[in-house]
C-alpha cells in the first residue's frame, strides 16, 4: 500500500512535510536571533535587542511544535511497522 492510496499515509506524509518546514523555519529563526546577539554585542543592543527577541520567540513558537509533530510523525511510522512485523495488522 502506498501513500497514495491510503489516507492515513497520505495525511501522514503531509504532517511529515509540514513538521520539516516548521523545523526549518524554526532554526533560521533560531540563526537570525544568535548573529543578532553578536552584532548587538558589538554594535549595541538599542536596535538589536527587538531583533534578538523577536527571533527567538518566532524560534519558540515554530520549532517547539515541529519537533513534536515531527517525533508523532515518525512514532506513527515505526508503529505501524511493527505491526506488520508481528502480522497484527
């Protein structure tokens, strides 16, 4: 059976999509707020700071549920390989 048959699968491989883009935004977010750091350490915190603060909240907000999804995601996958491993499925 492949994804696109199966719309559990197909679902799935949507929310594994999904989960990459999020942790991709979420570590660039994460990079912009640490080389906004460093400016700022040099450069002054007055225009910096928002950037840094900013960064690490979109960080917060994107990464933290990407991973989790990311984990349901290959969880989900590795469940139902054992399930057809052991013939319950």
């Amino acid at each position: 059976m492949t994804a696109s048959d199966d719309p559990v699968l197909r679902r799935r491989a949507q929310m594994a999509k999904l989960a990459e883009a999020g942790q991709r935004v979420g570590y660039l977010c994460l990079l912009v707020a640490v080389v906004a750091f460093f400016v700022g350490l040099a450069a002054g915190y007055g225009t910096w700071g928002p950037v840094v603060i900013v960064g690490l909240v979109a960080c917060t907000a994107t990464l933290a549920p990407a991973i989790v999804l990311g984990y349901a995601v290959k969880a989900a996958d590795r469940e139902d390989r054992d399930r057809r491993a052991s013939g319950r499925m």
